[in-house]
C-alpha cells in the first residue's frame, strides 16, 4: 500500500506540474457552460435553460472529449518510462510491476476525478445561479450522476491507456494505437454495430441488442445518461433502441466499473510479461 | 565466506542469441570491480541477471547471498543501489522531488535525501527543475538515487558515458568514499581511460564471456605487456647501446638526450637500477602497460581464440 501510494502521489505531482489537471478541469468547465448557453439555440435562443437539454448534450460531447483526455493522460505512463529508463530503474526497487501500475491509476484516476468534479461542479454552480435552482436537488442529483459516469468513463479509459502503453514498444507506436483505441470505441464500434443489424435483418432479436451495447464503454455511459431524460430521444441514437429502458442508471455505473477492472487486469498482466 | 556477488556459469539466451556465456565471477565484499567490454558485451545483461529482472538460462546467480530472484528479492532490493545506463529522470519535477519519490520506494528518512544532496553537490539546485540540469547533474543525481539508504552493493551502468572530464572526476571521486566505507561496487564501462586507480579488480567481457580477470597488475604480468622507461639526461653518443642490448629488452630509441627503452616486466627492476647508477640523467619516467592496452590485449587475444 506504502508502494502505491508513493507512486500515486508522484503520478498526481506530474499531473499538477504539467497543468493536465487545470487544462482538463478548465475543459470541462467551458464546455458545461458553452453547452448550457447555447444549448438551446435550435429553438431559437440562447442562455441557459433546461438542464435536461444541457446534460443530453453535455454527455454526447463528453462521449468523445472524456476518452480522448484519458488516453491522452496516461498513453505514456509505461512506454515513456521504459524509454526514459526510470522504468528499469523502478523495477530494481522493492515493489512490484503490479504496484506500480496501480500506484499509477491511482494518480491518474484522482487527476482525472478531481478535474471531472470540478470542472462540471463549477458549472453547475454557475448554471444553478443563473436559472435560479441553485439549491434545487434535481439539478445536483442529475448533475452528480453524470459526473460520477464522466469519471467512471475516464477511468475506464485509463486502463485502456495502460493497456496501449503496455503493449507498445515505442512512444509513438502508443500514440497511435491509442488513437485507434479511440477511433473504435467512439465510432467504429457503432457503426459496426448498426451494419450488423442491418445486415442481419433482423436475424439479431431486440432483445440481444442492447447487452451488445454494453460491449462498448462509450456506449455503456451514453446508456446511463440518456435514459430517464426526455431530451434524450432526439439525441440518443443507437442507444434509443429500446436499451434505455432495460437497464437501472447505477448498473450502468457498475458496468463501467467493471470495464475499468477488467481493462486494467489485463494490462497488469501483460506488464508482467514485459520484458525490461 | 559469502561473496557479495556469485555468478556461477551463467548462460543467457535471448532466443537463438547467446548474450551471456559460462560466465563466473566471484566479488568479495568491499570490492571495487570494473566490468569492462566494447557495446554488446554483455555488461548490461549481467547487471540486469544481478538485478534478477532476467533469469539465467542456465547456471546460478546469487547476491549477496541469496537469488535476486527468489523469495528474498524483495528485502534484496532494499540493500542495493542501481543507476542505469542513461538514465533521465522525471523533467518536470525537481531534484529533491525525485529523490523524495525514490525515497519513499526505499522507505529512506528524508533526512537522508538532504544528507544526500548535500554529498553529491546538489544542494544549490535541488529546487530546481530536472530538465534545466547539466548532463554531469543528472548523472550526479542519478548516483545520490542509487545511494538511498546506504546501499551494500551498488550497481553502475556505464556512468560517465557523456561526462566531462571534470564531472568524470567527480563521480569517480564520490565512489573513492564508497569505496573507503566499504561498500561494494560494480561498474560498468567502455570509457577506460581514468578509471584504473578507482578499482580494484578488472573484468573483461567479451561476446557474453569473461576474457580476464584480476587486479590490473595481475592481468599485466599474465598479458606480458611491455612496459616503456624513458629517460632524458646528457650522454656520450652511443655510450647506452651495448649496455641496453640484453634479453627482455625489446626496443629502445636513443639520441644525445633522450632515451626510451620498451621493455618485458621481468627485466624492468635491472633496468632502472642501471640508469639510476648513472649520473647523466636527471629524470626518468616509467610507464606500465595502460588499462587501454591491456584491453585490447586481451580482446585480441579473445578474437584469436575464436578464429
């Protein structure tokens, strides 16, 4: 535990040090807040409104700025390492590859939370104050649950980031692996899905589908998000097949949760196979 | 006695290549050895088996007393210092921050951290950031990592590849105060030059094997490498040709003023008495087969054992 957190606490250092932690939470903010603006726009005007409509579009932007950011992150956290050689060093030290990627994500994990609840708290705060429900609940609860699925969504991509980082033997080889990481979850993936679909007419029941939506992280938060908001219909796209309904929000949450741990299983098995 | 290093016929294949081959080595407690060898030796494969972050193919490794990969590793781990071959630290942070963070690992009080920084002369910038030091700085904290918490055996990977002779100096001059407390040291290089009054013993490694092994002048009486006396004073021409022509000597260049004479070992002693006794010379300088010499002796003689 000593290990990790030592790692931890220097991985969190880095991330002050090289403002990932201010840029990521000013992100957020600038978003939230551009979102609640101009949110409504499509009916004709601006300034802030209904927060359905600017969580909806919050968590569609967010689909691709969150993994983006958490790739971004932590693409390096081993092959940057090993190249500087402070990896071979590390490993002569008295702790364990598995320590130390953990230590890791822990550090990661609390940039990204801690840029994640602030950047979006910010926000709320500020759209709170100009709507007036500052103190409503409804905002906070509806609010809170898309930040704990934002940081849910950046922490399973983390694990992603290890895994790339792991796997690659040169920095810009992680690059872009990390890159197509990306490209597949927040694009191809469906795509891929929805000519399946199509393809099969409906040879696929309605009631397989959504459990292979839940093989897509990105589209796991999406579920989570979307479903309970009305705004969401005109949104939601692949997700509104009738997958909105099926499962419980915090499920979702437990889903991605286990996305995390599983993804950052594997990665920490294949570090142990890394040759130093 | 436990040796603080054992390698025992170690063999290391990295699939079809033989990296190590029958390598056995014995480092007493307290040494100060030199594991030299052109790129590809083997050198860094032999610290990594050391640092059992590779197993051995075949053969037995053990440090100080116990395998580095074993179940003791962990408390291992605690007793040796390691500073890879070019290293560089965490740039965004700051030379105290690196050592703090190591530290930690180590489970070293931070009061040894200043201790430390102090030591090596790095108290003035150790607020300041990694990437703004000197390549001699970096090196320098390098070695203040790999002595946290008072290390029994340290481990140098080529350290003074890209010093300046100033900072060469100066690492070499921190590891004379290891070496007076007794810690023992593997040092790696290619850099020969200098090196020979900062170790005790020499390793040679060529192609994965040991080539020679020994105190420098050990591997001089066993390589026979001449030794080269020259001499300057005032003379009768010719006065020096009949007395130098005698067995063991090999060579010798004269003129009215000067006198080089390159001769075996053996004969070196009978030598200087001869030009001592003589008045004319006033000055005389003896120069025993350099370490470079004897490297290439002993690479040589490796290249013609496999031909």
């Amino acid at each position: 535990m000593h290990e990790i957190l030592a790692v931890g606490a220097k991985e969190f250092r880095d991330g002050m040090r090289n403002r990932w932690l201010l840029a990521i939470t000013v992100i957020f903010a600038l978003f939230a807040l551009g979102l609640a603006y101009f949110g409504a726009a499509a009916s004709g005007q601006v300034g802030f409104t209904s927060l359905d409509t600017t969580i909806v579009s919050l968590a569609s932007l967010a689909i691709f700025v969150i993994p983006l950011i958490a790739l971004l992150l932590a693409y390096d956290s081993v092959v940057g390492e090993a190249e500087a050689g402070t990896l071979l060093l590390l490993l002569s030290y008295p702790l364990t590859r598995f320590q130390l990627l953990t230590g890791k994500f822990v550090g990661h994990a609390a940039v990204l939370a801690i840029a994640t609840v602030l950047g979006f708290g910010v926000a709320g705060l500020v759209i709170g104050g100009e709507t007036g429900q500052l103190l409503a609940p409804e905002l906070w609860r509806a609010l809170g649950f898309f930040i704990a699925s934002a940081v849910l969504l950046g922490w399973v991509f983390v694990a992603f980031a290890y895994l790339v980082s792991v796997v690659a033997s040169e920095k810009p080889r992680a690059a872009g692996l990390a890159l197509v990481t990306w490209l597949f979850f927040v694009l191809v993936f469906d795509l891929g899905l929805l000519g399946l679909l199509v393809g099969a007419q409906g040879a696929i029941s309605n009631d397989v589908f959504p459990y292979l939506l839940l093989l897509n992280p990105t589209d796991v938060f999406r579920l989570a998000n979307l479903s309970g908001f009305e705004a969401a219909q005109a949104y939601s796209g692949l997700a509104s097949v009738g997958a909105a309904q099926l499962f419980r929000p915090w499920l979702l949450l437990l889903v991605l949760v286990g996305w995390t741990g599983v993804t950052f299983g594997i990665a920490a098995l294949l570090f142990q196979r890394r040759k130093p | 006695m436990s040796y603080a290093v054992d390698l025992q016929g170690v063999r290391k294949e990295y699939g079809a290549v033989t990296a190590i081959d029958r390598l056995s080595l014995q480092v007493t407690p307290g040494e100060v050895i030199g594991l030299l060898g052109h790129n590809g030796a083997g050198k860094t494969t032999t610290i990594k088996l050391l640092l059992g972050m590779i197993a051995a193919t075949q053969g037995e490794v053990r440090v100080l007393g116990q395998s580095p990969r074993g179940r003791g590793a962990k408390g291992l781990r605690m007793q040796w210092g390691y500073l890879p071959e070019s290293v560089s630290f965490y740039e965004q942070l700051t030379g105290r921050e690196v050592l703090k963070y190591f530290g930690r690992l180590k489970r070293v009080a931070p009061g040894e951290q200043h201790a430390l920084l102090d030591q090596l002369g790095l108290s003035e910038a150790a607020d300041r950031r990694v990437k703004t030091y000197s390549k001699g700085m970096r090196q320098r904290l390098g070695l203040a990592q790999a002595l946290l918490g008072q290390p029994r055996l340290l481990l140098l990977d080529e350290p003074t590849v890209g010093l300046d002779p100033i900072a060469t100096r100066e690492l070499y001059e921190t590891l004379d105060q290891l070496r007076r407390r007794g810690t023992t040291v593997i040092l790696s290089s290619h850099v020969l030059p200098g090196i020979e009054r900062h170790i005790d013993r020499v390793a040679i490694l060529r192609k994965g094997a040991l080539q020679a092994l020994g105190t420098l002048d050990e591997l001089r009486h066993e390589a026979g490498l001449p030794f080269t006396i020259r001499a300057k004073g005032r003379w009768q021409p010719g006065a020096w040709d009949s007395r130098l022509n005698r067995p063991g000597v090999t060579g010798y260049r004269v003129n009215g003023s000067q006198l080089e004479i390159v001769s075996g070992g053996e004969s070196k002693m009978d030598l200087m008495r001869m030009l001592l006794a003589d008045g004319g010379i006033h000055d005389v300088d003896v120069q025993a087969p350099s370490l470079e010499s004897l490297y290439v002796h002993y690479n040589q003689t490796g290249e013609a054992g496999h031909a």
